[in-house]
C-alpha cells in the first residue's frame, strides 16, 4: 500500500463533486433541478467579456511567462478600483494577482504561517481555508459565530482566543457559508483585538460586489499602518461569472506583495495571463452590468426570504449577498442526510451545514444567488411537499 | 516589522526576474540582446493553436467551474498521447491536469511529504523544486551528479543515501538546468532502488518533447506496479509555446491522483478551463509541427556545438534537450557575477549556476533552444571578446 502525507490522506475527498454526483441521481419527477450548491450566478459572463477573452487568448502577447505578481494593467486597473470601493490610497504594488481566491488564501496563509503556528477562523467556516490550512499541518483554532445574531462572530470569544503567537484570523465577509455581512464598526473591533495582539486579519472579500449598493464594506484600507495587519482577498468569479478563467486578488503592503510572490512563484509561476488582459478592460468597463446584477440578486434574496416565511419547519437564519443559511426540520438528523435526501428526492441542490465546521448539522446552505427569482419561488411547493424517507 | 513565515521570509526573491533586471541594463552596444535565461521557445505558437485557445475563451461552455482533475477531454488527449510516447497503458484516470509543471510538482510533494519528512533531489537541481519543498518545511537531502559523466546522478549515492523514512525522489530529465537526458536503463536502476526502499520516484518530463525522436524516454510506465511507486511530470508550456496559459499534467496511479485531487481544490479547484480545451484539440493535431520544432532545436544544438568548440576557455560541460551547462573562465569568481556581467556588457542572458545548487558557481546555464541557430553563432564573437571587468 503506498504510502501518502498522512495530513492529505486523512482529508475527505472535495466535498462539491460528491454533491453534484447526489443532482445526478434525482429523476426531474418534481421539475428541473435547483442548484443552489456551488456559487455560481445563473447569468452568463457579459458578451464584451467572452470578446474580450477570446480576443486576448487568441493573442501572441500573452502565450509568454508574465510578472508574477500579474500583469502590471489589472494590477493597476484593480487598485483603482479598489481605492473606489473604499475610498482609500491603493497602489498597484499593493496588489498581486492569483488563480481565483483559494489560491490568494493559501498563498496569504503560507506567507504567514507554517507547520505548527496556529490560525484562528470563525465555526462555521469557509471549507476549502480549512483544508487549507489543515494540510500544510497548521494548527486551526475556532471563534463562535452566534446564530441568535444572524451569524456574526462573537467578539469576545475573539478577544478571549488572541495570544500572542496566533499567526492571523481569517474572516470572510459577506460570509460563505451563512451570508452574513459583518458590518464595518464590528470588522473595526476584530482589526484593532487583531493589531493590538500582532495577529494578521486576512479578510476574504470574494462576494464584496453583491452587497447593496452604497457605503463602503469597512474603513480598514484607510487606517494608518493596516498594511502591518491585513490582507484582503477577492474573487473575479463570481462577479464576472467566469470561474472557470481562475482569477482573484489579494490587496495588502508591497512587504506582503514581496513575501506572496515568492510563494506564488512555486504554485505556478504566475496567473493565467489572457483572461488578465481582458478583466483588465472589463473592471472599469463593466460597472453598469455588475450594478444591475447587484440589483438582480437583491430581487432574488427578497424571493427567498418570501418562501421562508411560507414554509414552516424551514427557517432562515441568515441572508446576505449570496447566500442564506438555513435550518432543517429535522433536529436529530444531520445535514448531510437531508441534503442528499433533498437533491435526490426534491431536485434541490444545497451545501449541508456539516461540511462547514462544528455543530452545524441542523443547517444548510442555499446559494440563492444562483437561481433566478421564479426557480427560487418554486422552492415553496417543493419545501412544503418534502418528507424524509421513513420518517 | 510585520512577522512572516520564516521558512518564506527566509527564501530569495525570485530570480528570473532580477536576471532580466540584468538584461535591462545592457546598452546594445554588441548587437541585440540574446536571452538564454528563462526556457522560452523564440517562435510563437501554431496559428491554429491561437485559433483554438481564442474560440474556447471567447464560449460559455468554460466560464464556468470544471472537474478538478480537469477537462475529460484533455485528460483523454493526453493519457492517448503518453500511451503513444512511453509503448505503455495509460487512461483518463492516471491523468491529473494542472497549472503548469511548478504546480503539478507541488501538488504531488504535498500529496507525498509533509513538514519534517526528507526528500532526496539531485545537485544541480531546478530551483523552484528545491524552493517548493523548503518552503514546506520538508528537509531536502542532494545527491551529486558527476560532471564528468555529463551530469548523471550518482547511482551508488542514491543507493546510499534511500533508507527507509525517505519519502521520495525528485528527478528531472531532460534536466534541468545540466540538459542531461538519463538513460532508460539508468532510470530503471533508480526506479527499482526507489521502489525496493518505499520511496516515490518523481520524474519531471517537461523537455521530453525535445529529445531527439525515437525510443521511448524509459519503460518504466510498463513495469507491473509502477503506479505504487512512480508519479510523471510534464508541461504543456515548452512544447506548445504557450506558458502564459500555465498548463501542465500528472501521470501516476488513481490513488495518487484522489490525493492530489484534494491539494489542487485548495490550490485553485481547477485548471483555467479553456486553454485545457483548446490543448486537447492540439495534443493529436500539431504532431507534425512539434516534430518540427524538434529537429529545430536539434539544430540549435549543433550550433551550440559549434561555438563551443571554438571558445576557448568555456567549456560545454553538458548538452540535451534544451538546455547546456558551460563551465565558465573564471574559476576563482562566483557564477552570479559571470551572469550578471555577461548580461550587461555581452548581451547574453543566462542563469548562473549558484541557483541551482551547491558547489555550482563555476557554471551557467544557457537556455540555447531559446535562440536560432543563427543567432546562436553570434555567441562565438561574443563569448571570444568577454572578459571581466578589472580582471
């Protein structure tokens, strides 16, 4: 028997392809199936976007390695708009691009913290920054979301966890898996608990673009000396639909930039360059389209929110901007059962709670965002008309 | 002062691009700049290749998230092909998809070593493996390889130095940075030592295509139970000429690849979408055209040759596939200061052996296949009327 990094080995398989392979089997007896599992909004990419794409790949001016860090217009076209979004001083040497935003966290992750170091992150988490974190040997440490609160990590717990020696805190906000927004004063508590105990705070932004429109997600990017602190990680995926070009970012001090490059260099050398070149046009181009997709999914959690308050046993304990976490009616069977129960026997694809740390066996996870308000108001009938087999 | 990793913060910049920092300098004053650094053919990739890599990025059908282990069509193409290359087995499930060779390196360390395990590599070796695995904390043992013998590695020491507890052995060939291409029968000494003591053997292929056509590199994907024991490397990126769409591939068991299936989700969940497709259309497609390229770079070789013999004092200490290893002139003076001048004041780019390894600051590495034969022979003049400055 061959024998592998016991730290891999004892790793479940990924959790997303078991969930698609539950879709496969439901038989279509209740209508089309509703994925809700894997983010990925329901709209294709913007035609200028499938342009854009096509024309840089077809291109001999990306075949050849790029810089590293990214090329130098996306990292430039990103910091401008990143020092809009926020209203901060951005420079194009705080930015470097990476393949989506698991590869920002781990490259961030390794930059800060090795083997044995400890990292705190918020029960539940963000699946893949577990494993993550779990596989390079990394010590992970839980702070308590508190569902009473809409999900949002308790404080104090977090003061009571910080020593020194925590190498950072990884938040994500809004949250995956419950959609919590965590407002910008609470995210100005954890930074200042995280300075003060000379903790990282890597926030992983990645579904930033569907928040609703106007105030700033926090002031972090323009407090003195948050180079020393923070790391913020984003995602093209979502906002431009197309996960499958792999594109994210990491904003944080040139020193970090330095740091990161190093390990990105040993990951792949450098982003895919084309799909760079095109986000490039479309950051600033496309603003319009993104904010009518903003506008979309808001519609879309409004619809959500209507069929929760019409199927009883079912309760919304969180919604933000992408996704809701859900309570099932059945208090003494895990998510996982219920999920695969509900792919198979309702057409309804979601994320149990399980796979998103401990205790969330009574939780799902809808990423609403996906489906279009219509196929989310057809969870009502759906919902209502589910039993579990033999129960 | 922000704390990192040390085992990151203790590594050097990256060093190609301080390489091309020194290429930078150099005032033209010998003719154009000859760039023999970075392994990139100097001729663009097929027309239709371009064709195919702008139809698939410009299509919704790779926007959005794919298989992790890749695109079945791909994996399909490619496995076809090394059944083909190696007279040997191969199907979709032997085959992982990745961002380029420096990620399908490390996906496969991390699926086999952890912090604190040792790994056995060759002195010279290719820098970012080396990089890879200190980075991980995973302790690196060299075995030498003797210049006098073309830089082959020293069988005896590898049998010397495998004991049980070493978890695998990382080899290069067509090498990297020496050009030594091991012979089959060599390689199956090493296979069959690695195998008796447990330990992996990883093989990275990724100049293959560039050796002379004929037999096939090594038969050791036709040994029974090679899959428990052997994981192969390779890179789309040199052969296609398209390293800016960062893709490479794993050829080893399907256990081996559910392993690295679960570093390559939190790596980066797939490989960019669309390039893989238009590869697979490739793979079959350009083997007339690659064959071409072979006897090209064949030729380039000769020229190499030629110079070489007619540059007194440098000495051709190793040829292969892509790459040579030239004994400079200077015997008292470090590889990185030879580089370093030849780039500024000659106008020849190169790596200095320093980066690759110990006792190697008598060498540099020449990428000759970068250039043309005939820009290739402009080295003579140019190497004759070097000499450094204040010497």
């Amino acid at each position: 028997m061959p024998h592998f990094n016991p730290l891999i080995a004892r790793l479940s398989p990924p959790p997303i392809p078991s969930v698609l392979a539950w879709a496969k089997a439901y038989d279509g007896t209740r209508g089309p199936l509703i994925d809700l599992s894997q983010a990925v909004p329901g709209y294709p990419p913007h035609p200028d976007m499938l342009k854009w794409l096509g024309e840089a790949a077809s291109s001999t001016a990306y075949t050849g390695y790029g810089a590293i860090e990214g090329e130098a217009v996306l990292r430039s076209a990103y910091a401008e708009h990143v020092s809009k979004v926020y209203g901060a001083k951005i420079s194009v040497e705080n930015i470097h691009i990476t393949s989506g935003c698991n590869q920002a966290f781990i490259s961030a992750a390794m930059a800060l913290a090795g083997s044995g170091d400890t990292v705190l992150m918020t029960n539940p988490f963000y699946f893949n920054q577990e494993t993550t974190l779990s596989m390079l040997g990394i010590k992970v440490e839980l702070v308590p979301c508190d569902p009473s609160s809409g999900f949002l990590p308790d404080i104090e717990a977090i003061a009571q966890t910080l020593r020194p020696g925590v190498r950072m805190l990884a938040l994500v906000s809004p949250n995956n898996p419950t959609g919590a927004v965590y407002p910008p004063a609470l995210l100005q508590k954890i930074f200042d608990l995280c300075r003060n105990n000379g903790t990282w705070l890597v926030l992983d932004e990645t579904y930033r673009d569907f928040l609703a429109a106007g105030d700033a997600p926090h002031g972090l990017l323009s407090e003195d000396g948050w180079q020393d602190s923070l790391i913020c990680l984003y995602s093209f995926s979502k906002s431009f639909c197309i996960p499958g070009h792999r594109l994210g970012a990491i904003t944080a001090s040139p020193a970090v930039v330095e740091q990161i490059a190093k390990v990105m260099d040993n990951l792949q050398i450098c982003a895919p360059r084309s799909a760079q070149a095109a986000l490039a046009k479309a950051l600033p181009a496309l603003d319009d389209w993104r904010a009518g997709n903003r506008a979309e999914i808001g519609r879309r959690a409004d619809a959500l929110r209507q069929v929760m308050a019409r199927t009883p046993g079912w309760k919304l304990q969180a919604i933000g901007a992408y996704f809701a976490y859900i309570r099932h009616p059945y208090p003494d069977i895990g998510s996982d059962f219920v999920a695969e129960k509900l792919a198979k026997i309702a057409g309804i694809v979601c994320l149990p709670g399980d796979y998103f740390g401990e205790g969330q066996e009574g939780y799902l996870r809808f990423a609403f965002a996906n489906a279009d308000a219509d196929t989310i108001l057809k969870l009502e009938e759906r919902l209502n008309g589910f039993s579990l087999p033999g129960i």
